[in-house]
C-alpha cells in the first residue's frame, strides 16, 4: 500500500442505497473519505460503534448528532462519538471529508 491517496482514484463505495457515494481509504485503524452529496440528499438517523469526524469542505448540510442540530457550513466538523444517533439533510450540493476510528471493514 503506497503512503499516498487520490481518493477520488479509489474506487466508490455506495452507501444507503446508493444515495450516497464516497471514496475510502484505509489504515490500520483508521478510515478517511471524501463524499460528494447532492442537494436535498437525506442522510437517515443512524449509528454505529465507531467515532466519526465529519468535517465540511464545501455547501450546507443540516446535520443533527445525539440531540443537536446545527447548520454545518464550510470549515465545520462534527464530531460523533461511537453509538450516538446521527443524520441530516444536504441543503445545498456538499462536499465532506469523514473519518472513522476504528476502521470501517464494512467501507472496504
């Protein structure tokens, strides 16, 4: 495995449906993407055991985790301990960078 990524280069990885595209990278213990949302793109209530980063590059995203919710813009993160519900809507096309700790196997 080289030491470099261009995520974009790396195959897609379909997510809820295919409502949702991203590109992976994996290390040991660590998953990084970038992911490309259109507008109005629902991301459903979920969780799940790993921690997660979600730190916005581009566009608006409403975006709740536990019990709060905020309108994420560019240079906004959230942060999502493991087991704690989180979702939200696209309210412009969106382009996030994820990290996941551990690593996601189901992202392979």
């Amino acid at each position: 495995m080289s030491a470099f990524a261009t995520l974009a280069s790396l195959p897609v990885k379909e997510l809820f449906n295919g409502t949702i595209r991203g590109h992976y990278a994996h290390l040991e213990r660590t998953t990084f993407g970038e992911v490309h949302l259109k507008a109005d793109t629902v991301v459903p209530i979920h969780q799940h055991p790993h921690e997660q980063v979600t730190y916005l590059l581009s566009g608006r995203f409403e975006f709740t985790v536990g019990n709060e919710t905020r309108i994420l813009e560019p240079g906004m993160a959230a942060l999502i301990p493991g087991n704690t519900p989180h979702g939200g809507r696209t309210l412009t096309d969106v382009k996030v960078v994820d990290l996941f700790a551990p690593v996601r196997e189901d992202y392979r």
